[in-house]
C-alpha cells in the first residue's frame, strides 16, 4: 500500500509540473520561462524537477514520445510487429481518449509549434524513435537493415498522419468521443495500407 501511494504522489508531483511548466509557456514563450521559475510555479525545489524532467525540453516533449520499439519487442510470441502495433492504436482509439484533457493537448500543440528549439527536439525525438523501432523490426524482418529501416519510416509517417487526423478533427469542433471513434477507423485503413499496400483499397484508381 505505501509503495502504491508512492507512486501516486510521484505522478500528481510530476503532473503538477508539467501543468506549471505548459502554464508559464504558453503565457510567456518557451524561451522566457526558466526552469527555476517552473520550479517556483509547481512549488518543488529544481533538483527535484530535474528528478521527473532531465531537461527543460522534456517538460513539454516528454508527453508525446511513443516507445514504439517496446510495443515490437513486448509483443506475443507469434504476432506480427504490425499487428501488435494496430492493436496498440485501436486500443488507444477505443479506450485511451475518453479521459484526454483536449485544452491541455492544445497548449501543448501551441507551445510546440511557436517555439523552434522545441519543434528542433521533437524532430531529434521522431527521429531517435524510428532508429529505435528500425533496431526491433530488424530481428522479426527479412533482408538487410535496409528494410527494417523502410518499414519503420512507414510505421512512423502512419502514425503522425493518424495523430494530426485526430488533432485536426478536434480541432473543427468534433467531440472527444466521435474523434476517437473514427480514429479506430483510421488505424484499421493505415495498418490495412502498411500490411498490403493499395491492393487493400477497392476501387483503386488506375
């Protein structure tokens, strides 16, 4: 019991400072805001935001990273990585919308995008999270390391493209529940589209 209140404790600290942090951005500019000031606003000391957060970056960017080569190499014995990886997603459709703070994940979106350290580390995170998933396709794929790396580049361009149809349909006044909804959707059609290319749509275009 007292590990589990533990661990609750850390996760409100933690939450806390990330609110704290995503607060004074947004109001000031990432730039503006040192990390002591964040620390004063969550009411920690610095050492102790430094133990949940390595770097001012992280306060925002840690919240979006996916460790997709975990989910690849946690899979069942006998699945395939895209399957494991389609169940991950639909299960995050069906279940892991209905509790998302929207005006929260919209701060976040902003930050982001007005700051251009920020955007730099997201890409440098994007980019360090598809050699990682690269590395754990590359055991359960056939040839050279050439080809995990394509699949791994497909898998990551799917994922951003359901993410930004999901923000984007927030965004237009969709509810949290009808987004998610048709994000399930989504993730059956870019899975079906990884694993058999566009012989899985009918009515192709010639």
């Amino acid at each position: 019991m007292m590990a589990g209140l533990r661990e609750k404790k850390k996760e409100q600290t933690r939450r806390r400072i990330s609110e704290a942090a995503l607060r004074l951005f947004d109001e000031r500019g990432y730039d503006a805001v040192t990390i002591a000031e964040v620390a004063e606003a969550a009411g920690v000391a610095k050492v102790t935001l430094l133990a949940y957060f390595s770097c001012k970056d992280s306060l925002v960017l840690d919240a979006v990273k996916e460790d997709l080569a975990a989910i690849v190499v946690g899979r069942e014995e006998g699945r395939s990585p895209l399957d494991a990886l389609r169940e991950h997603y639909r299960r995050m459709a069906s279940n892991g919308t209905g509790d998302m703070d929207v005006e929260e994940l919209f701060t976040r979106i902003r930050v982001i995008s007005s700051s251009p350290a920020l955007l730099a580390g997201l890409q440098h995170a994007h980019a360090s999270q598809r050699a990682e998933l690269a590395a754990a396709l590359a055991s359960a794929l056939p040839g050279d390391g050439l080809v995990a790396q394509l699949m791994a580049a497909q898998i990551s361009a799917a994922v951003t493209t359901l993410q930004e149809a999901f923000f984007h349909r927030l965004s237009t006044g969709v509810s949290l529940e009808e987004a998610g909804r048709l994000l399930g959707a989504d993730v059956d059609l870019a899975f079906d589209l990884l694993q058999h290319g566009f012989s899985s749509l009918q009515g192709e275009k010639s």
